[in-house]
C-alpha cells in the first residue's frame, strides 16, 4: 500500500459521515469520504420508488441536530419547518386522538375523554421535557468514562454531575425512575385513557422489537423525545426544504472543509499493520492509504466484515458478535393517486404528522408478542405519515406520498424461513386492510406499491439485521456500552481506527452526534 494520501478516511456518507468528514476537514485534515451508493444521505435519503414519488422511509423522524453541531459547521439553508406534525391515534372509525405539539391544543383534545387527563398533561409534557433536556447534555459529549483517573478526565463527569443536580431532587428521582421502567408502568402512572397511553407509548417501543411492558422502554421514549419541544409525542422538526435538507446542508459543509466524496465506492477491508489502520481496500480491488480511518458502518460490519480477525482479541470479537440488532419495522411506500378521506381526523395537516392505528397498550403488546417467536404479528402495530402534504415536490402534482411502518416484523424467522415475495405481500396487504378500515376507498388510490423487510432494509441501506439503530438501545446498549463495554468511546482495539455511526454513543435520532464525537477523537489522536 502506497504512503497515506489522505489523514483520515470516513465510511458511509450519512448523517454522522457527512459531519465527522466535515469536522475533520475543519481542522485542517486531507479526507476522503466514501459511500457505497451512488448518493449520500445514509438513512435520510430520499429514494424514487415509483416513477415521480419520493420518500425518505427511514426519516419521518427529522432527529436533533445539537445547536454546536449545526454552528460549527455552519449548516447554510437549515432551517425548521413551519407548522405542527401532530401524533394522532384511530379510536374508531371516524373517530381520532390528536394530540398537538402545542400543549393546550393537546389537553382539549384530551378533555373530550378525560377531563383528569387533559389537567394532567401539561405537567407530563413538562416532566418529560425536563429529562430530555438533562440528556441532551449527556449527548454532546463523550460517554462516561467509567475508568477516568486523571482530572482532565474527571471534569466532564463532574459538569455532568452538575446537571444532573441541577434537575432538583423530584426530576432526579423521576430520571432515575424512569429511565429502567416500562413505558407501560409510566403511562399507567399518570393517564386513564387507553387511547392516549397506546399513542404515546408508540415512542417506546419505535424500531424495537419490545412491548411496552418491557423494561427500559422508558428509556427508549425519552430518547426519541431528545431535541423535542415540551408536548412533541412523536417526530421532531423537520427542515423547511424537506426530508434531504439536511443531507444536503451537511454535504455542502464537507465540501467547503475539502472532504473529497466518492460515491458507488464500498469498503470490503480495512487494512491494518503491527496493530494500527493504514487504510481500505475497496470491492473494487483498489487499495487507499489513510493514517486513520472513521467507520460509520455498525461494529459488526466494520469490526468482523473488514478487518481480519489475527488483529483482534477473541473476548472483543465475542462481545462484537453478541450486540443485538433485531430488526422488526418493515417499510410499506404507497403511491396515491389522490389523498384519501380520512374522516374524523380533522386538519389535513394532521396527515404530515404520524398516525397510530393501534388503540391499546394491549394491543401493542400482543403485537409484540409474535415476534418473540420469530413469527409476523397478524395484527401488527402499523403507523404512517403521508409527508407529501407538507413538501408537495415529493409526489406530482395533486397526487401524494405514503410511508406506513409496521411492526413487529421480525428480521429473523421461526425455523429460518426467508422473508420471501409472498411472506411480504401478506404484510402489505394486511397494511393496506388496516389503513383501509379508517380511510375507506384508501385501496382504490394506489398507483404503486412497495413493501422492504428487514431483510431488504438490510441490503439496502446496510443495516445489519435491518435494524435502523444499529443495535437496541437496550439499557446494556447505552452510554459506555455502546457498541460494548469497554470500547463506549469511540476507540477500538485497532490504533487509528474509529467507531462513529449511531451504533455508538450517543445512539440514533441524534444528528451527526457520533460523528462529531468521534471525529474528535481523531484529532486528539492526531495531537499525541
């Protein structure tokens, strides 16, 4: 392999590719940013999956971009979407809970069913907010050192320390609380509603595959919340100029920093040489030379799949191959010919927002339940949003867009069936059934239809087990344990080599967040 002709080597153009490789080339570093599709984006990229309809299935969730992140690299054209994207629930047909991103608006839709509930909400969405915000703190910066000897790593802990204080003693008990409960346990606590504890619960259990008895689906609540103003339920705010604004935004940023992008460029090996990365080599057979290289890929992939395994500790490749992913959302994209009726939803706009179909905390739990036999819910928890109505362009004209999610939809089988043509076309069908029941004539407006499995998640977008998080955020799976414990910062056995997709701290939904902090790393590195 030649001498490095880049400083660093950034894997995977999303969201945390885009900004590790722009920090990078910031602060001064030669970088190439390599992409296996024929476009950036990662799991933001808007795709045409049927002629003049768009859509960006794994980004109804717009995420929280850290104010740092977004001034430091000087995001131009950013900016937030107006208007609301509520959450709203089917009680019936013709009959819907909608629950705004405005608190007020939310308690009187609330009234209609429980007068006790509609007082209680502001204080819950305050509540809530409260520990959201103490998170947001935790996820700006590196994960706890559990081993921090020295008082240059001790200060962080300590200013978290501080925070955490700052919350005062009923917020700390209630984080604490909270954080191991079930998102079951923690509506039970506060609502009477069945309808309104089955909406709010969807955040808990979002790409994963527990009901909302589990424990640690609190956990998973607050952390979709993240970014989220006081009420926000489901959906974070999106850009004005729609699902790829930030992509967009994020890969003019690399290219002023220098980064050079190349696309339809996939990995096969890292190479590495007396325990340190000297670069890649491609599918193509092309060898590149880097003095470090910055994986967004998941720990799996970049761990097991690139590098040979003569370089790693077999407790770490133990540890690597036990992280679990378990994909369970299929994706079902609908081409309409025109918006269907949906009576008794209210607002045209509630449409931009997500849709829950599922009425009960039960009901999302017998959902749940077949996939822990490795079989398809037959009456899976499905949402949808139908983002077309807030950016028109995604369709043409007068015709719409809709991306529905289904779980549980398990990624692995009972007794290694594949997910096949038929397998999905019954998923779809049974999607199509559902939204049908609250929107009759939905059926006739379809155009075109297309349905992907984990399986198809999996290939692609590169998702390992077509698990969109690239790991659970279980409670194991946080913080310092993520990807592993031991290795929560970043860093990996191999010098020079570095994690920073979302499969690190501090997890999905949080814009470039490990990017940023693993980028850092690398200068620091790079100082030594």
């Amino acid at each position: 392999m030649s001498q490095p002709g880049y400083d660093a080597i950034v894997i995977g153009a999303g969201a945390n590719g885009l900004v590790a490789a722009a920090r990078l080339g910031l602060a001064g570093r030669r970088v190439l940013l390599l992409e296996r599709t024929d476009s950036a984006g990662g799991q933001g990229a808007v795709t045409e999956f049927a002629p003049g309809f768009h859509a960006a299935p794994l980004g109804l969730d717009a995420g929280w971009l850290p104010p740092s992140i977004a001034l430091s690299l000087n995001l131009d054209g950013l900016e937030p979407a107006t208007g609301d994207a509520p959450l709203s629930v089917a009680i019936a047909p013709g009959a819907f809970l909608t629950l705004a991103s405005d608190v007020r608006t939310a308690a009187d839709a609330i009234r209609v069913h429980s007068i006790a509930d509609a007082a209680k909400w502001p204080a819950f969405a305050a509540r809530l907010r409260s520990l959201t915000e103490f998170l947001e703190a935790l996820y700006v910066m590196d994960a706890p050192d559990v081993d921090a000897r020295s008082l240059g790593e001790l200060l962080p802990l300590l200013g978290l320390g501080q925070k955490f204080r700052a919350l005062g003693k009923t917020d700390m008990i209630e984080l604490l609380r909270t954080l191991p409960m079930s998102v079951w346990e923690l509506l039970d606590d506060w609502f009477e509603t069945t309808a309104l504890k089955a909406a709010v619960a969807t955040g808990g259990i979002q790409d994963y595959q527990q009901g909302p008895r589990s424990g640690g689906t609190g956990f998973v609540l607050l952390h979709h919340l993240v970014g989220a103003s006081a009420g926000t339920m489901r959906g974070r705010p999106a850009w004005r100029g729609g699902p790829g604004a930030f992509t967009d935004a994020a890969e003019r940023a690399a290219r002023r920093a220098g980064v050079t992008i190349r696309t339809a460029a996939e990995v096969a090996r890292i190479q590495v040489r007396d325990d340190a990365v000297v670069g890649v080599v491609l599918a193509s057979g092309e060898e590149i030379a880097a003095r470090a290289v910055l994986s967004t890929a998941e720990a799996r992939r970049t761990m097991l799949d690139w590098v040979d395994p003569v370089w790693l500790d077999p407790e770490f490749m133990r540890d690597v191959q036990n992280i679990r992913f378990r994909g369970c959302t299929a994706i079902v994209l609908y081409a309409l010919d025109a918006l269907p009726a949906f009576k008794g939803l209210g607002a045209e706009a509630s449409l931009g927002g997500m849709v829950s179909l599922t009425t009960s905390l039960v009901a999302l739990e017998k959902a749940a339940d077949a996939a822990k036999y490795g079989e398809v819910s037959e009456r899976p928890h499905v949402e949808f949003s139908v983002p077309s109505v807030r950016w028109p362009n995604l369709a043409p004209g007068g015709k719409h867009v809709l991306v529905a999610r289904v779980q549980y939809a398990p990624y692995r089988l009972k007794g290694g069936a594949k997910w096949d043509a038929a397998r999905l076309d019954a998923l779809a069908n049974t999607t199509t059934a559902a939204i049908e029941a609250i929107a009759p004539g939905f059926g006739s407006r379809i155009v075109s239809r297309v349905a992907w499995s984990p399986a198809d998640l999996e290939q692609r977008f590169g998702l390992t087990e077509g698990a969109p998080h690239q790991g659970e955020l279980g409670l194991d799976q946080i913080l310092f344990m993520r990807p592993v414990a031991g290795w929560g910062r970043h860093a990996t056995p191999i010098a020079g080599l570095t994690l920073g997709g979302c499969g690190s701290h501090p997890g999905p939904g949080v814009l470039g967040g490990a990017g940023w902090l693993a980028a850092g790393r690398v200068l620091k590195a790079g100082r030594r």
